[in-house]
C-alpha cells in the first residue's frame, strides 16, 4: 500500500531535492540580475541531513528523485551524495538538472555515482542570445556538458528549454530541427510566475500550442507518444523518421495537476508540497528523528492542494490561497 497519498488520492513517488539556491547564471526568468540574497552555507542541509530525508522518503513509497537548485554542480563533492542516495533501499533512479556549465568536467564521476538520467536547460542555441537570457557564462561550456553527457553513456539527453515570447520563439523550429536530427528529447516549457514580478511575465508568456504550429508548418509528421518511462508531466511527440523528440510541459495552459506525483525539498530544508503556493513544512527540528520526518512527509499530504492557479493569475482572476514569494532558483523548478 502506498503510504504518500494525498486528500485527491494522488500517490507521491518522486522527491525534487534542491542542493543549493546559488547559481552561476543569472536566467533572467528565474532571478534578478543584481540583488539575489542566497541562503547561508550553514544553513544549507547537509548531505547527511539530505539522506536522512530521502531515508525517510524511500520507507514511505519515494522511488524515484531529482537533484536540482540553484545550480546543483557548484555544490562540492554532488557526486558523492549521488552513490549515498542510490544506495538507499527503494530508490530506483535518480536524474539531475543542470545548466550544463559545469557537467563536462563532472560527467564521467556522477554517471559511475548512479546518477541515471541529466536534464540539461538550453533556451537558445545562440551564443549572443545565451548572455542576454543567462546573463553569464557561455553557450560553448553548455554544448560541451551536453556532448559530455552524451559520450559518458547518458540516454536520452533532455534538454530544457523555456520559450519566452520574443526572446527565443523564433527558435522553435531549430529546436525541432535538432530534435529532428540528434538522438535529443527536446522539452519544450511554458514560462512560469514563480515568485517575481507579473508584469515581465504575462509579456513574456507563450502557450506551447505555438510548438504545434511551428511543428506543422515546417513540415513535420508528428504524432502523440504515450507511456514514455520518467517523463512525468512531459506531453510527448515524436517526428516521424526523427533521431530524437519534443515534449511540451504546459503547466498554465492546460495543467497536469491532477497527475502529480511530486515532493520538492528546499535547499534550507522545507517540504515543498506545491511549486507555486507559499505553503512549506520546516524539517529542520526533524533531523535525527526518523519517525518525525516520516510524520512530517505524510503531513505535507494533508496540507497539498488540488492544483496551482497560474491560469487564473494569467487571466488576473482572484487566487484562492497565497503564492509563494521564493524564486524557482530556491525551488529547483
Ligand atoms: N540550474 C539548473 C538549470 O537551470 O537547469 C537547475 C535549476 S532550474 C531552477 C530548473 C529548471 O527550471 C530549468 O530547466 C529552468 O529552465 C526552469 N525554470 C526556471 N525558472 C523558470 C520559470 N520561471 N518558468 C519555467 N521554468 C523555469
Ligand atoms: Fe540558474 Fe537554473 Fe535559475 Fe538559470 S534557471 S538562473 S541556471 S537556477
């Protein structure tokens, strides 16, 4: 019987882990340029407090995680956390997210940690244009992680892209094209208002039929796959004769809520039940009490709403609880 199953009957087998909030980017739909308050080493949980959770999580019915952030390959020896964590009994696959910058380097060592799946964030495939969105670092570095990626035996590659209208819409179709030609499952994201101001969002939004139209007029024979292994909230398409596909994640234009099987922790050490409201469980007294944690895992089943209101927002109808004020960078996305 499985044990994290919420008031709508949802059962919850994946956990999200932040490892840090700190970020060598500066993706301008997620933080501020300037200004950005991370949270203090010393309060950051340890790796041996992030197993404690995941101990807690696995004996409840938790398989599968992500380890996200911030950027999680600036926090210093991930891939030891990785072989603690699929050690532990029950997990079954452990994925990353990461900006790529720094997985060339790391590849090799968190593959032969356990670590199962990357997802790499790639919004542009355009080195002027990768500045003006990440407001740091370089495309090169990116491309670098992701063939690294490839060669150390990671399959598929995922690549996250944010569309953001007049920003990077016009590269839907080079997208596609590279999905089209490489063994690459291009996931396709509706911009998100996550804790920062509305005004830049609602101009920047894009609904993801717009990759619909794309797809067609370019001339693609797409069709729906069903059933794709770990690609969780991800609608699926495949292009016919094409090495890789696209996945579109629309959480505002036609939400997946009543699907979602996922917990996210904070890298400060709070339970997360849903990505958009301020409602959060501190775990930090739990430490060293694993009938607590478990307590407060199944407590964050009673306290998760039925869904987010993005769409409302969208439309500026009224919200019916209050919206988190912590950045995607301090969720993990
Ligand atoms: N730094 C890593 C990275 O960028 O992949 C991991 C953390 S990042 C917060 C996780 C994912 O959230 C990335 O794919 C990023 O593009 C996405 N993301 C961040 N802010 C977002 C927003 N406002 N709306 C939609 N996706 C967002
Ligand atoms: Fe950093 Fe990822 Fe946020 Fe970009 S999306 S600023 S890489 S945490």
């Amino acid at each position: 019987m499985p044990a994290l199953v919420d008031r709508f009957g949802r059962v919850h087998d994946y956990l999200r882990i932040s490892v840090t909030d700190r970020c060598n980017l500066r993706c301008l739909y997620c933080m501020p340029e300037e200004g950005m308050e991370f949270t203090e080493s010393e309060n950051l949980m340890s790796y041996d407090q992030i197993v404690e959770v995941v101990e807690a999580g696995a004996a409840l019915g938790i398989t599968k995680l992500r380890i996200t952030g911030g950027e999680p390959l600036i926090r210093p020896g991930l891939d030891g956390l990785i072989s603690r964590l699929s050690a532990i009994h029950g997990i079954q696959d452990i994925a990353l997210t990461t900006n790529g910058i720094f997985l060339a380097k790391q590849a090799e060592a968190l593959r032969t940690a356990g670590l199962n799946r990357v997802n790499i964030s790639l919004d542009t495939l355009d080195s002027s244009r990768f500045r003006f969105i990440a407001r740091r670092g370089e495309l090169k570095r990116v491309m670098e992680g992701i063939e690294a990626a490839a060669a150390v035996g990671f399959d598929p590659i995922k690549l996250n892209c944010v569309l953001l209208k007049e920003v990077n819409e016009d590269e839907i179709a080079d997208f596609l094209k590279l999905a089209y030609e490489q063994p690459m499952h291009v996931r396709f994201i509706e911009y998100m208002p996550i804790g920062h101001a509305d005004e830049n969002w609602k101009k920047h939004y894009l609904p993801l039929s717009r990759v619909l139209e794309v797809a067609e007029k370019e001339g693609y024979a797409i069709s729906r796959r069903t059933n794709v292994h770990g690609n969780g909230p991800s609608d699926d398409w495949q292009m016919e004769g094409a090495r890789g596909s696209f996945g579109l994640i629309h959480p505002i234009s036609d939400h997946f809520c009543s699907n979602c099987n996922r917990l996210r922790l904070t890298a400060d050490g709070s339970i997360k039940p849903c990505l958009y409201w301020v409602d959060e469980l501190n775990i930090k007294d739990a430490f060293g009490k694993p009938d607590e944690m478990k307590r407060l895992l199944l407590r964050a089943m009673d306290i998760k709403p039925e869904n987010h209101e993005m769409a409302a927002k969208l439309a500026d109808g009224a919200q019916t609880h209050v919206p988190t004020e912590r950045r995607m960078s301090q969720i993990g996305g």
